[in-house]
C-alpha cells in the first residue's frame, strides 16, 4: 500500500485531472486521498460546482478519499494554501508521496528555486522594491534577476511552479517525510487555446459552463446547479460598507494599506468590477484584492488564517479511501459529519460553525438557493470501488 496525496480544487474536475490521477498510480501509489478546496477557491472566487457533487466525479475519475481545504486556508495567498493543505496531508500519518502538477515538472528545479526565494524575501533589493510600491511577485521577480540566473526566475513565472514551490516549502518546514512527485502540466494555466485535444485549462471550461456550451471533449459532465458570484454582487457590497476601517484592518491579507483602499472604494463602487478596480494599484495583484474582498466577506481575520485546523472532514470516499481511514493515525477527528465534528472540542465547534456559516451564503450563489445548515445535514460521497 502507497498512498499519494493531491491539493486541488477540481474547479471543475477535467481530462487533466484525471491523467494526473493515472500517472499518479503509474509512479507507485495504488491509493488516493485528494485535498479539496471547499466552496470558494483561491482565486478568489466561488466553485462552480459545490464540494461534494465536485467529489462525486473525483470518486468516479480515479480519487479514492476526498478531504475538505476549509475556506479559511483556500481563500489565503499561495504560502497559506499550501500550508494548510499540506498540513491536513500530514495529520494522516499514513501518505508516502505528495503529486502535484507544475509547468517544469522537475523537483530538483523547483527546490533550487525555493532556496532562491527564501533568499531573495530577505535580500536588500527585495526589500528596496517593497519599499517603492512594488507587488510582491514584482519584487521577488527583480530580487531573482538580481542574484541568479534567468532560468530560476523565469521558474516562477508560472502560477503552478509557484503553487509547487510552496508546497514543497510547506514539506520541509513540517519536517515531513513525504516525498514530493511532480507532473508537467499538459495545458497552459487560463488559456484559451486547446489545440484541437481533450485538455482544457479549468477557466475556459468555466466559461462554457456559465455560457451553457457543450464541454463533454475536455471534462466529465455533472448534471448539477451552478454557483455565480454575480449572485452575491450586491450582498458582498452591502456587507463590506457596514466594516469600519479598523474591520478591514484586522481581515487576512489586509496590510500595507489594503485595507484602508477597500474601505474608500467599496464606498464609492456599485459592482464587484468597480470594486477591483478602484481598490488595485500596482502593488498588489488583482487575485489578492478578490480573496481579500470574500475574506472581508466571510469575516477570515488574520487570527483565523494562523489557527491550524482542529479536525479533517471526510467529503467522499470508495473502499480504497476506506483502507487509507484504517491506516490513518490522526491526531485530530476525522469524520464526515461536520455535525460531529463540531462536538469534538471547543476549537472544532468555531471552525465548523464558521465553515457551516460560509456554506450557508454559498447557497445563495444557485439559482435556486438551499435553506441554512446544509453543511450539517449533508451525507458524504460513497462510492464502490469497481476498478
């Protein structure tokens, strides 16, 4: 028994997922628990599918357990994405490897470039960048041209190499003996172009989904409502003009000014376009200013960010995810009832009442909302395993 862990957020699950999964089992593991972002992702948006029909078909396509990421950790920068994803992974005490895609699809070129960021973050021309107002991949791009060659920064460029290096960071920092096994990605992050094959990256799947257009050559079809963050346009804009400006300061991720420029533009902005727009400046990229505006939202204070999670809750399973439950050795409750979860200790019951609390205004974002608790009441995934 082998079993490989994988951070994802099937944001739909695709044909790219899936050949993941199969080269996965090809390196070694003959079991699967994947790591999924709940309801809201970190891009800073919503899934367009809700967690557990976003499970079903990663049962069906080749996953064997299906562990939730809570809001609180997908909705943080990549650092904290990772962290917390990677710390779930290690609280089973059971995972030998950990697969992950990148755009290079070699560990030993993405340790070196994590040793060089580590470097970089605490180098004089890094901080001088800051200083002047850059963002932080600009700063960390001009530091990376400054002390090493072309090659290593031109690593993190790519939105997947970034996501790999901090996993790895978030290994080495556990102390953790997991080893790591990266796959080159097959199709480009966000582009539009297929190439007349089966893979598609996951926002233009998106896109034909919201437009209703057939998207059955690049990933499995799910007969399930969708969820639009349109939905919750005027919602979120009425939420954040009730924060003070001291509210927004104590929200994740609100610091070297984001906060107080949320706070002026969410006064004068009437879409969550405007908002963007009236709140970006060149120090801060356009996918922090989302997370920030849903964390805002949400009510993720920094406080929050740091606290480690309390429990891991089960979204689907098969009888090889089974087999990887009765080789876990958790220090923390497993269950798939939040319900039961939230029973467990004081630091479960907030955790779980909060994610209930998220899940509750993810609702709304269907055409047809659900009625509050639907985090509680729900029943997790089972699937025979028939491979």
């Amino acid at each position: 028994m082998k079993t490989a862990g994988i951070i994802a957020e099937y944001n739909p699950f695709h044909n790219g997922h899936k050949y993941h999964i199969e080269q996965t089992r090809n390196a070694g593991a003959t079991h699967i628990v994947c790591v999924m972002s709940g309801n809201f992702v970190q891009r800073g948006g919503l899934a367009v599918f809700d967690k557990y029909a976003r499970t079903k078909t990663a049962l069906e396509n080749g996953a064997d357990l299906v562990l939730e990421l809570p809001a609180r950790y997908s909705l943080m920068s990549a650092e904290g994405f990772a962290r917390g994803a990677v710390r779930i992974i290690s609280e089973l005490n059971c995972v030998d490897m950990l697969s992950f895609g990148s755009e290079c699809g070699d560990v030993d070129a993405l340790k070196e470039a994590s040793s060089a960021i580590e470097y970089c973050i605490h180098s004089d021309k890094f901080s001088e960048q800051i200083k002047r107002g850059r963002n932080y991949p600009t700063a960390l791009q001009m530091a990376l041209r400054e002390y090493y060659t072309d090659d290593v920064s031109e690593i993190i460029q790519n939105p997947n190499n970034t996501l790999a290096i901090e996993y790895l960071s978030a290994l080495d920092d556990l102390g953790n003996r997991i080893s790591p096994f990266t796959l080159k990605r097959t199709a480009p992050h966000d582009s539009e172009n297929t190439d007349g094959g089966i893979y598609a990256s996951a926002s233009l799947i998106r896109r034909k989904i919201r437009e209703n257009k057939d998207y059955s050559t690049f990933a499995p079809v799910v007969n399930e409502p969708t969820a639009d963050i349109e939905r919750l346009e005027r919602a979120i804009l009425a939420k954040l003009r009730m924060l003070s400006a001291e509210n927004f300061e104590n929200i994740y991720d609100c610091v070297n000014g984001l906060g107080d420029r949320l706070y002026k533009a969410v006064r004068n902005a009437g879409s969550l376009n405007e908002l963007y727009f009236l709140a970006k400046n060149k120090s801060v990229t356009l996918a922090r200013i989302r997370r920030a505006v849903l964390c805002a939202f949400l009510g993720i204070t920094r406080e929050m960010s740091l606290t480690p999670p309390a429990y891991i809750h089960i979204l689907g399973m098969n009888d090889k995810g089974k087999e990887i439950l009765a080789k876990a050795d958790c220090k923390i409750p497993v269950d798939a009832s939040l319900k039961a979860l939230s029973k467990t200790s004081l630091s479960a019951h907030r955790q779980a009442v909060f994610e209930a609390k998220a899940g509750d205004v993810y609702s709304l974002a269907f055409e047809t909302p659900r009625p509050c608790g639907y985090d509680f009441t729900a029943k997790p995934v089972i699937l025979s395993d028939c491979r």
